[in-house]
C-alpha cells in the first residue's frame, strides 16, 4: 500500500482494511514501519472526525467514587464538609480551584475534565 494521508471515509476504511492485515507485522520490518505509520495517520483522522469529548465533570467523579468504593462521606474528605459534597453531588455548588486540586490528587480525576462547566 501508498501511504497518503486518509482524507475520506473511503480511505479512513481502506486504511483500516490494510492495518488489519498488516496488524502483527514485526517492529522494524517495512510492513512493521508501515504499520507504525498508518497508525499515525488513522489516529490523526479519527481525531479530526471522531473527537471524543470529556464527560461531565460531576458525572467524573460520580464514577471514579463508584470505581473506587467511595460513599459520601469520603467525598466529604476530600471536598471539605458532608453537605458541600451533597450539594456538588446534586449540581447545586459548583467546584472551586482548591476541590478541584484535592479530587485530582485523590481521585485522579484529569484537572481537564474537572474545570469544564457544567
């Protein structure tokens, strides 16, 4: 295959057509430099035409609490008062610059997803 960079549905799916074939390429063979570089090229389109936005910043916290087993009250920690987190829980307190710092020290929760409004 020529590579060229993919400017249409067509050749965002022939891209992909040849990236299956050529998937378990050995790194450092020309399938293998091939590969490497239709990865770039096909990344670089799904960007540009798939973006993938971040989620809602409560939404976020809601299931990192969920991943990790957190209630409440170990929100609470984190966000300074029992009734700040129910309040940021439901959408009736906004996040301030301080609880956006603690959430993404202790929740790991992208400062990126944290800002947006909401």
């Amino acid at each position: 295959m020529t590579l060229r960079p993919i400017k249409t549905k067509k050749d965002y799916q022939n891209a992909l057509l040849r990236l299956e074939k050529i998937f378990d390429a050995k790194p450092g063979s020309s399938e293998g430099d091939e590969l490497e570089i239709l990865g770039i090229l096909i990344d670089t389109y799904e960007k540009i035409h798939y973006p993938i936005e971040f989620p809602d910043p409560i939404e976020a916290i809601k299931f990192r609490m969920e991943q990790l087993g957190y209630n409440q009250s170990d929100l609470a920690t984190v966000v300074g008062l029992k009734s700040r987190a129910s309040e940021i829980l439901n959408k009736k307190r906004k996040l301030t610059l301080e609880m956006i710092r603690n959430l993404h020290d202790t929740l790991n929760i992208p400062t990126d997803v944290l800002i947006q409004s909401y």
